[in-house]
C-alpha cells in the first residue's frame, strides 16, 4: 500500500483498514507460531501499512482539530 492510496482515504476508511491490517497481523502471526506462514516478507509489509496508516489518521486529526 503505497502513502498516496492512504492519504487519498477518508477518516472512516482509514479506520476501517486500521482495523483489517490488525486482524491480518494478528493472523500472520498466528501462522508463524504454528510454522504454517508461506510468506515471511508480509508480516513486514503489514507492519509498515500499519504505520503508514496511523500516521495519516495522526495528521488529519491533527488537521481537523486545528479547524475547529
């Protein structure tokens, strides 16, 4: 996911795919301890739109709080 497809999302979407990316963590992570994970580079990958997710959602409350 790259920053621009993030900065492009409305708060609620933001949200909603903060919440996606943390049951994908939660499951990648549960496929490791069980020795099942076919790709070790997502759980990186995960952890990085995670980031960059709540880092955009930081801005624009930031933003919206300044407005008001």
């Amino acid at each position: 996911m790259k920053a621009s497809d993030v900065r492009a999302k409305t708060i609620d979407e933001l949200k909603d795919t903060l919440v996606a990316l943390k049951k994908e963590q939660f499951n990648l992570r549960f496929q490791r301890a069980t020795q099942q994970l076919e790709s070790t580079s997502r759980v990186r990958e995960v952890r990085r739109d995670i980031a960059r997710v709540k880092t955009v959602l930081a801005e624009e409350q930031s933003k919206s709080l300044e407005t008001s």
